[in-house]
C-alpha cells in the first residue's frame, strides 16, 4: 500500500533522531529501508516542490510505504498559498509533519526564489508557514542555515529564529549549523567548505528553552549525536545515514530506550528482497535499480563489503530486473563473514 488513509498521530513522537532531506536520495525506496533499521527515527522525504504537488503527480510525489512512519514531507517554494495547498495534500495523503526548506543552496533553488535565499526574506517565511498551518493540523517545521553568504554573527539566525517565534506558531527548528554561500560554491561545497559552527546551535537552544531546536551537519558517528543531545533536543544525520546506514542500527537502544533487539543482517536483506519483488510486480515502472542503488553501503564494514556493492550496481546484473541478485549478493558477504 502506497497511499495512506488513515488520520495523522495527534502527538508526534520524538524528533530526537532523523534522517536529513537528502535530494535524489531519501526516497520512498531508501525510507522503506531505513524504518527496517529504526523504529523510532523521523525520516524526511527529499525536498519537492510545492508546484509540482499541485500541477504535476501528486501521487508519484507523496505517495509512501505503509509503516514508514514518522515521516515528514520536505516542501520547497516561496508561495504561501502554493504552500498551503501543498501542505494540505501531505496531509492528506498521512504525513506527519509538512517542513518548509530554508536552506538549500543550489543554483536551481536559488533561481525560483527559495531554499536558503528565503533566510533574507523572514516575512515572507512567516507568510509562508502561517499559511501552511493554517492549512493543516499536523505539524508544520523549518530547516535552515546559521546564515547566508557572509553573514557570520550569531544574531543572524537568533534574529531569523525569534522573529519565526513571534509571528509564527512554528516551533520546531531543525538548524543546519553552516552558512549557505550562494555565490561561488556548489551544493556540495556548501555542504562541506563552510565552517561548522555548533555552538550557534546550542546557543539557540540557551536563548530559546520553549523551541524545539534540532541539530544538522556534518555528524557521522552515534558518540557525536549523544554528545550533542546533550546542548539539544534533537540531532538530524544526512549523510552518513545514507552511505553507513547501519549507523541507525542501535539508534532505538542508544536513544530511544527501546531494548528490542537490532534486526539481524540477513532478515534485513530478506525484507528488502521482498519488497523489490512487490514493487516490480506492482506495474508502475519501479526497477531493481532504483531500490539496490539505496544500499550499496548497507555491508559497511563487513568483509566481502565491495562484493555487494559491484553486484547491486553492475548494470548487465540488474537489467535482469530480478530482486534475487539481492539474495545473491548477500550470499557473498554471509559467507565471508563470522555472526554472533
């Protein structure tokens, strides 16, 4: 089942991991895989555009596996009634939480007025999540940057928080902790050059008790999220998620208190087996490819590690459009490896 019908929670669980909006990355496919790995971590589609919900596929755009909950659907844009309307299909269609994109960088983004250029535009922000939760009952969140281009203060974004603070109902702020250079860097640089600066973070956290202040950037090992948990309340992870993604393994034990034990490699891989069979079968143009190229990095590690990753991403293998080269695959790690 793709398209939920079922009504919102009406008390979000705890935002205390997530998984980053990752465009071309966090998909219905990648999700699907995570929420096997984690029960408890939010996961964030990839940013979509609030047009393309409204005059394009909804259904191609929001539409999600049963059991990926919590998830969140990621809107981009800097129209509040485009927003709104945008906001209302998600929930609709059983998202938990609608989050605006204040963040991104890229030259595409920058180009219709949005992402992290909306950062010199706060009203207009305001505007933009007033209408969303306006039109919705589930939450309604901001991710953004610390600044934009030079803006290296700290008041830069303490201004841009508390001015969402009183004019909007927003109180969820997930803050990537770098600025977002619009000139002379690219997406990828501007996930990297820019210096991290946490302590911004925390800071906001000091200034602002009553806000829900989540942590990005640059986080790749479970000692670096507890020790941040320790200045806020919640610690996004992009990246590594998506290359390492058994990083999330002992999430639920770490910090959500959930002693149940971590799934096993080898049900992993017969659940994601099982469900690329369903989703080919399902007619509506998934192949192999566009589940096995989500985890390439699930064998992180182990030996015969580079093995699955060249089966899963061998093109004359995968045109077979068979999801038993995932079992295959499999088969070489397992053996190379001893299991407890």
């Amino acid at each position: 089942m793709e398209q939920t019908t079922f009504a919102p929670q009406t008390q979000s669980p705890s935002r205390r991991l997530s998984v980053a909006p990752m465009l071309d990355w966090t998909d219905r496919h990648y999700r699907y895989m995570a929420r096997q790995i984690s029960r408890h971590t939010w996961l964030y589609s990839e940013m979509i555009n609030a047009g393309a919900i409204i005059y394009g596929d909804a259904q191609r755009f929001l539409m999600f596996n049963e059991g990926e909950q919590p998830v969140a659907l990621q809107l981009g844009g800097s129209e509040p009634a485009d927003l709104a309307q945008a906001a209302k299909a998600a929930e609709q269609y059983g998202y938990n939480e609608v989050n605006l994109n204040c963040g991104c960088p890229s030259p595409r983004v920058q180009k219709g007025a949005f992402g992290a250029c909306l950062m010199n535009e706060v009203d207009l922000v305001a505007d933009c999540l007033n209408a969303m939760q306006d039109a919705v009952q589930i939450p309604v969140t901001v991710k953004h940057r610390i600044g934009v281009d030079r803006q290296t203060e700290y008041q830069t974004v303490a201004d841009f928080v508390g001015t969402l603070q009183r004019k909007t109902a927003c109180r969820t702020f997930i803050v990537h902790a770098r600025n977002a250079w619009l000139d002379g860097l690219s997406p990828k640089e501007n996930r990297e050059v820019p210096p991290l600066k946490y302590e911004y973070v925390y800071r906001l956290k000091q200034e602002f008790p009553d806000l829900e202040i989540l942590l990005n950037g640059g986080v790749t090992t479970n000692e670096e999220i507890a020790a941040h948990l320790q200045h806020v309340d919640g610690v996004m992870v992009g990246r590594e998620a998506y290359h390492n993604p058994m990083i999330m393994r002992h999430w639920d034990r770490l910090f959500y208190q959930d002693d149940r034990a971590p799934i096993a490699y080898a049900e992993l891989v017969e659940r994601i087996y099982r469900y690329s069979q369903t989703q080919i079968q399902a007619g509506r143009g998934t192949i192999l490819r566009h589940i096995a190229r989500h985890t390439l990095g699930l064998m992180h590690g182990l030996k015969n590690a580079r093995t699955w990753r060249r089966m899963l991403s061998d093109a004359n293998l995968l045109k077979d459009n068979d999801g038993t080269l995932i079992l295959q695959a499999w088969a070489e790690v397992e053996k190379a490896n001893v299991w407890e």
